[in-house]
C-alpha cells in the first residue's frame, strides 16, 4: 500500500513535518513518482485479521445500505493503532523519567562521595601539620635542654611548649601530661558546649582544637 504525504499524515495522525524528518533519516520506505512523493506500507504490517475485514468491506456493493464502508474498517483499524502508538509513547516517557531520576541520583551520590573524600583529606592534611609543628617542638626542646646545665633537681619545673594550630583534643591533653581520668572529664566539657561555643570543632566524632585562635585553659 502507498500513501501520499497527506493521505499518511491523516491515517497515522502524524505531522507533515513529522514524516518529512523520517523520510529524511531513511526511517520510511518512499518512491517519487511525477515529482509526488509515496509512502510504502507493507500489507503485512497490518495484523491479517484486520487486513481480511478490509477486504471484505472493500467487495461488498457501494449501494447496498447494509453494507460496511471502507473507510469505517480502515478507520477501526488506525484507531486501535493511535491507540497503541499513544500507549507506547507513554512508556517511553515513563522509562525516560525513571532513566533521568537514576542518572541525577547517582551524580547527586558522586558529588557527595567526592565532598567526603575531599573533607578527609583537608582534616589528615591539618593532623599531619599539627602533628609535624608538635615533633618540631619536642625536637627544640630536646636540643634545648642539652645545652642546659647547672639544673637544680630537687626543685624540678616541667616545660611545657603547646603545639600550634588544629591538633585532635585527645593528642593535645597527652602531649600537655593530662592524665586519663581528667582528659574524660575535658572530653565532656567539650561535648556539653559543642554547638554554642565556636572554639570546640569536631570532626568525625572527634573533638579537635585550634590553638592559634583560640584559648582553652578554662575548659581544661
């Protein structure tokens, strides 16, 4: 069967420019006959059912009143079509949906991995330093300390140089001498005013201080 470019767009409820794009991309079967454009549809893209009632309407006498018109089987026939066609094109338009949900999820996941990632490594990086500025300080101290002499030891008096900068709160109550039970009871004063007192920073579940901003004698 062959359609003109009208007669396709009126049964297959189709724009003109609609079947001009498929022609174009080869996605319709066509011949140019007096410069009038043909669309070829192969019978058997028709379920046979259908076909033989066309048929059928197609024999019987123009005159007779009883008999089926043509034009009605042919118009059942595209209706069930637009019918399944449109069924289709919602699917589609489901599955693109859930496509664009999954694809925005999974950057939504990469972004926050990557955030995560990169909040690590900033925190490892500020450790590292403060625990570099730390053994830097125990180094001097202990080159300081062999140049000392004369020391009176019966009234021994313990230096203490503070590391500078973010260091974790547990490593600088130990590297201060705090002993177990009272870095406990620090921890828990840390705990009570984290949210209200900016000086007290925690990171992964750890508390951290800064001691080039800020004091804490008053919570030690």
């Amino acid at each position: 069967m062959r359609f003109s470019i009208d007669e396709y767009a009126k049964t297959f409820k189709m724009s003109k420019e609609m079947i001009q794009n498929k022609i174009r991309t080869k996605r319709l079967n066509y011949i140019i006959e007096s410069g009038v454009t043909y669309i070829l549809v192969p019978r058997s893209s028709l379920d046979e059912e259908k076909h033989r009632k066309i048929q059928e309407a197609a024999k019987q006498p123009a005159v007779a009143p009883a008999a089926v018109s043509p034009k009605t089987s042919v118009g059942m026939v595209l209706s069930l079509y637009q019918k399944e066609n449109h069924h289709l094109k919602l699917k589609i338009k489901e599955l693109e949906g859930k496509i664009d949900r999954l694809v925005k999820d999974k950057e939504e996941m990469l972004i926050a991995e990557r955030t995560r990632i990169e909040d690590i490594y900033t925190a490892k990086d500020e450790q590292l330093k403060s625990i570099l500025e730390v053994l830097s300080t125990k180094l001097m101290l202990s080159n300081a300390s062999n140049t000392v002499h004369d020391v009176d030891v019966t009234q021994p008096a313990p230096l203490s140089i503070e590391p500078k900068g973010i260091i974790e709160l547990k490593r600088y109550l130990k590297f201060i001498g705090v002993g177990s039970e009272d870095r406990k009871l620090v921890r828990r004063r840390f705990a009570e005013r984290f949210g209200s007192d900016v000086r007290i920073i925690q990171r992964e579940g750890e508390f951290y201080v800064d001691l080039s901003k800020y004091d804490y004698t008053d919570l030690l």
